[in-house]
C-alpha cells in the first residue's frame, strides 16, 4: 500500500494513531510532504498534538534511510513548540551527514533557546565535532557536559574518548578512561581505536588484554591497526587467534595485504574468504589496480556482476583507475554510463576519477566536459584537469585554468606546481617556467621541492639550455634526485649531447645501477655518436649485473579487449594480416609519402638494411597497423606506449595519418601525441 492510499483509508481515524504507519510506508520527499499536508489540514488537532505530529515528522526526516534532513531542518523551523527530542533527533541526523557543523550549529541555537541539553543531546554534538575536526569546541562541549553533570555517563565519556583519541589527545582520553567506573564494551573499543589511529599499538595491546569480555568489535581493530601499519605477521596471529570471525575480520587482514602491496597474499585471502561484502570485492579490486594488474582488475568487476553484488562509487573509481592505466577508453565509457544508469551520484571524488579516466585515454575534451559538470572543485580536481591539459601539450589552456582556480578561491599545492611546469615542460616555455618557479616561495607560500626543480631541468635540457640546466642542478638548495639527474639525462640524448651525457650517465649508474632506463640511455647516447665500443661496454655491463632492457609494450582497445605488442611481436592471432599490411603501409608511404626511414634511430652497428627492418617492427606501428585493419576510416586509432616514441616512428605516423587520412592519438611515456593530416599536436617537440 503506498503512502496515497494509507492517507485516504486513515482519514476518519485520529491523525495522531495513523502517523507512524504513514511515515513507515513513506519512499520519497514528495511523501513526506503529502503527510505533512495533512497535518496542517488536520482540524481535530490542538495545537501542542499539532507539534507532536510535526515533532515525530522531524524525527523520522532526520533518520531515516528514506527521510531527508534539509526538509527535516525546514519543518523544524515551522515549529511553534519544539522539545529537546526534536532538537536531539535533528543533530544527530546532521552529526552523521556531510555537513556535521550542522550539528554544532544546532547545538548553539538549542542552548540560545534556553533548552536545556541532556545525554542523549551531547553524544551527537561530540560526534559532530570529531567528524568537522573542531576538537577545540568539543573541549567547550566536554565542559558544558560537566556543567550539567553528566560527566559519568557511559555513551558521552565513549564520545569523548572517540574525540579525543581522534585528536591525537592520548592522555585526555585514557584519562576519561581511566575515570569509568562502569566501562561498557563501546568505552573499551573507543579507547582501543583511538590508541590504533594514533599508531600507539602496544598502548592499544595492553588495553586490549586487560578486557574480561572481548566481542569481535575489538578483535577486529586491533587486527585492522596492525594490518594498516603493515604488520601483518602479528595481524595474521591475532586472526588465527579469533574466537570468531566476521566478514569485517576478513576485510582487515585482505586491506593489510593490499596496503603492503602483497597482491598474492591479498589474493590468498580473498579466495579463502567464505563471505563476502562489496567492501571485500572493492579492496581486491583497488589492489589489482593500484598494482597495475589493469586486466585482472576489469575481470574481476565482472565476476563481482555476476554474482549480483552490486558495484559502489568505490568500486567505479578504482575501476576508471584500470582504465585510465591502460587507456581503455571503451571499458572506461562503459563505466560512466553504468554510473548514469544506476543514478551514481557523481561527487567529486568520482568526477575526478572520471577526468583523471577520460583525459589519460585521450578524449580531453570529455576529460574537460566532466570537470565543468563537478559541482565542488577541490584542489585535486583542478590538479587533474590541468595535469590532463599538460599530458596533451594545452599548455596554455593549462595555464588558463591555473588562474581561474585561484579566482574560483582555490589555493594551489605543490602538486598543481608540478602540473603547470610540466605543462611547460612540454611546451617549450622556458620563460613562464622559470618565472613561476621563482616566485612559488614568495607569491604561494610553497617551497619548491625536488620534483619542482626536476621540472626546470627537464624544461631548459629540452630546450638544449644545458649551461642553465647544469647550474641548476648543482646549485638547487635540495639534492637532486635520480629523476632531476634523468631528466638532464633525456635532454642529451634529444640532443646529441655527448659531453654533459657522458658525465650524467656514469653519475647515474651510480645512483641506480640496477635501473635498465638509465644504461639503456647512456648505451644509445654512445651509439648517436657513433662511439660503439662505448655503447657496447654498457650493454656489457647490463649483463653482468643482470639488469634486463624493460621491453616496448604498445597497447591498442578495440570493443572493450586490451590488445598488446612488442616489438618483432608475433603472437597475435592475426599475426600475419597485420604483418602483410605493414609492408603494405611501408611501401605506400615510400611511394606517395617520400618516405626515408631516419636509421640514425637504430643504435646498433648494423647493417642499413637490417636497421631500416628493425625500425619497422616497433611495437607501436603493430598496434596502428592492426587498428587500420580493424577500426573503421571515421574512427580513432588510440595507442598506448610504456617507452617515449622514437623519432622515425613518429615521423611515420605523421606520414600514415596524412597517407591514410586517419586520425591516431599516440600516449607514450612522457605525453599524448594527436596525429592528423601529417601534423602531430606536440610540434614535434617531445
């Protein structure tokens, strides 16, 4: 019977017998505003039943699962007669909201009132302060609990424990703790938690011991605390010696596997689990993805489908973090319309993610189009858009939103630096890069890190300003760091600069001799110069130290599948289709396109011909040879590369997107490259 019904068969009984059946069939704020109607139409109710009715309408607004708190605070303020029930009903409805200074705010106007708070007001109020971080009001609210003489109350001392433990006060709460005479379970758990979010685990431990009744609450923080500080030796035994475990016990030790990073281990207890929440398939979704098991991530969202759990805004976040790692544009479009589809709100944590997804599988303007529809931009927002912009050489559509959110009131942290040097970087502007490091410290209050100097380095060693960028580099007032040094690395090897990259390398070998980058770099600066011997005794070296070249990997979507090549690969199942057109390709280009391949790319002493075969099998021209065959003319080739495209590959995707009036869009290590009518977008400066 819905709501409409119930009001026409109760309409000759007393309003004031029928309203709890009424409330509990209601579903929607419309519902609740036919009741409410009703109240007000009703003439058989004095004006106090009148307020009782109302009273019971707040109360039901403010908590339940089908209520709604703004329309709660609305009928509240209409009220001629509220009591301390309404008032308590109304801040503990805000206290567990996102607006918990709501609360406070309550709690104030309750006191200016002249109504007299009780223990059920203060738990709520205490709530709301350790939510909103006001832990020095909710000292003035511990007072006020004094002043009224209800300082032993057991649910306000476990509130106020909670506070301050929260605060990082250890002292005031165990003091408070240490005070109950009759501690009650939550007293003991609030303690214990608090001792956990501090990282005081033996302080926790001996807390913990001393309980005569532990319930699985307790077990499972100590097991949580433990786990989340990445012991999970002693979180595993605490487990096994578990009277009883629940499917939070479980969520806890897989949690602590993922944060270590311990993906089999994570994966162990999944598999063991015998019950599973969403919170279990959204941690081991998060651990696939934040350890760059895309794939395994992806497969596992639709396992987690098909055994009707249903997804959260958690699970799509860390799913849009899978795509945007492997620039599944298809699977990652597929995502946002199941958001839409089950009316996900889109807040802005999975707005961002979704520009984060949209801007890293190249479709930037999406990326921009869902960063305009987020309704609250906080600092990581603007930081992904302008990140997205920079990853695209935007650099001055980077630069525009770097002003407007400073105008918008919000202040830019070390990381949005980071993302309009890079922006920079790309761009070739040397100037603006300089000057905005100049005056971060001043202007911002933030004091350029290693990472923002890097930045320079790799700006000024792009533009062949290696003086500068060598000043720099031992001048900075921090350390440089293996990137700083790598960045002056790259710059030599764009530009042929043996001098100061014979210098950088054997530096860095020294800094990282097992990072297989920076040997490879410094094997084909050698090479460049045609200085073989010297090329060949790094490679000898890799050897030796077992150092293994990380291979080019190109990815390419088509219909939702991952599709990966590497170079020479040929293990696709259509192997020789894609190999037939690349000699196709190779030919068209010779003879409409003039084509030459640039050998100067293949750093061994090989043959001409041989060099011209190798550069033709890069893994990245497999994937766009594939994508020809494959996709239709209107659609785009999207490619993602693991290693900075090469100079000859990138001329011949110039060439192919002219030839065969496609467009490509190329992400390589370091940016995106958009292909179009023999142009690419990074005018050919990468």
């Amino acid at each position: 019977m819905n709501s409409n019904t119930l009001v026409q068969a109760t309409k000759k009984i007393p309003l004031q017998n029928t309203l709890t059946p009424l409330l509990d069939s209601c579903k929607n704020i419309r519902q609740l505003k036919q009741i409410q109607a009703q109240i007000i139409k009703e003439e058989t109710l004095t004006s106090h039943e009148s307020s009782i009715a109302n009273s019971k309408l707040v109360s039901f607004c403010a908590l339940s699962p089908n209520g709604n708190l703004n329309y709660a605070k609305l009928i509240f303020n209409r009220l001629q007669y509220p009591t301390t029930f309404t008032w308590n009903s109304l801040i503990r409805g805000f206290s567990s909201s996102k607006t918990p200074l709501e609360s406070i705010s309550l709690y104030l106007s309750m006191l200016q009132k002249s109504f007299q708070p009780n223990n059920y007001t203060f738990p709520f109020v205490v709530k709301a302060c350790t939510e909103s971080s006001m832990i020095r009001y909710g000292v003035l609210v511990h007072n006020h609990v004094i002043k009224f003489g209800l300082e032993y109350d057991s649910y306000i001392l476990s509130s106020l424990i909670h506070m301050y433990s929260n605060g990082k006060d250890l002292d005031t709460a165990q003091l408070l703790f240490d005070k109950c005479s009759d501690r009650d379970v939550v007293s003991w758990n609030s303690m214990i938690d608090g001792c956990v979010k501090c990282g005081s685990m033996e302080q926790a431990k001996a807390i913990f011991k001393r309980m005569v009744c532990r319930d699985v609450i307790s077990w499972n923080i100590m097991i949580n605390g433990y786990a989340m500080l990445g012991n999970i030796e002693e979180a595993m035994n605490l487990f096994n010696e578990m009277p009883k475990r629940n499917v939070v016990s479980w969520n806890s030790m897989l949690a602590g596997y993922a944060k270590c990073g311990d993906v089999e281990g994570a994966r162990r207890i999944f598999l063991e689990m015998p019950k599973k929440d969403v919170i279990s398939w959204n941690t081991m979704l998060a651990c696939f993805a934040q350890s760059g098991l895309s794939d395994e991530a992806l497969v596992l969202f639709d396992e987690m489908k098909s055994v009707g759990v249903m997804p959260t805004e958690a699970t799509v976040v860390s799913l849009l973090s899978a795509c945007a790692h492997l620039g599944a544009l298809d699977q990652g479009e597929r995502l946002h319309r199941f958001v839409n589809s089950q009316k996900i709100s889109i807040n802005t944590v999975l707005g961002t993610a979704l520009v984060d997804m949209y801007a890293r599988c190249g479709n930037i303007s999406k990326a921009s189009n869902v960063f305009c529809s987020i309704e609250y931009k906080d600092v990581l927002a603007w930081n992904t858009i302008i990140s997205g912009m920079a990853m695209h050489g935007y650099a001055e559509e980077a630069d525009r939103l770097f002003k407007e959110m400073q105008e918008e009131g919000v202040n830019p942290d070390d990381m949005t630096f980071g993302a309009i040097l890079s922006a920079y970087s790309h761009a070739g502007m040397v100037e603006e890069g300089k000057r905005l490091l100049a005056c971060m410290s001043k202007k911002y209050g933030i004091e350029p890190k290693v990472e923002h100097y890097g930045c320079i380095i790799d700006l000024l060693s792009r533009a062949a300003l290696f003086e500068e960028a060598v000043e720099l580099i031992e001048t900075m007032p921090v350390e440089p760091n293996s990137n700083a040094w790598g960045a002056l690395l790259g710059g030599c090897r764009i530009h042929g600069n043996i001098n100061v990259g014979e210098h950088v390398g054997k530096h860095l070998l020294n800094l990282q001799p097992h990072h297989s980058g920076r040997h490879v770099l410094l094997s084909n600066i050698y090479a460049a110069a045609k200085r073989w011997d010297d090329a060949t005794e790094v490679r000898k070296l890799m050897k030796t130290k077992n150092v293994a070249k990380v291979p080019g990997v190109s990815t390419i979507e088509l219909k939702g599948i991952v599709h990966r090549f590497v170079a020479s690969d040929q293990t696709h199942s259509d192997s020789i289709r894609i190999y037939e057109k690349l000699t196709e390709i190779s030919a068209r280009l010779k003879s409409v396109g003039g084509y030459l391949p640039d050998t100067n790319q293949v750093l061994f002493d090989i043959e001409e011909e041989e060099k011209e075969h190798a550069l033709t099998i890069h893994s990245e021209r497999l994937a766009i040879a594939f994508g020809i065959l494959e996709l239709r003319q209107e659609e785009v080739i999207r490619v993602v590369k693991n290693l900075r495209v090469c100079r000859d590959c990138h001329d011949v995707t110039k060439l192919i997107s002219k030839v065969y009036k496609r467009e490509i869009i190329v992400r390589d290590r370091n940016r995106f490259h958009h292909f179009s009518e023999g142009k690419c977008s990074c005018k050919d400066y990468w």
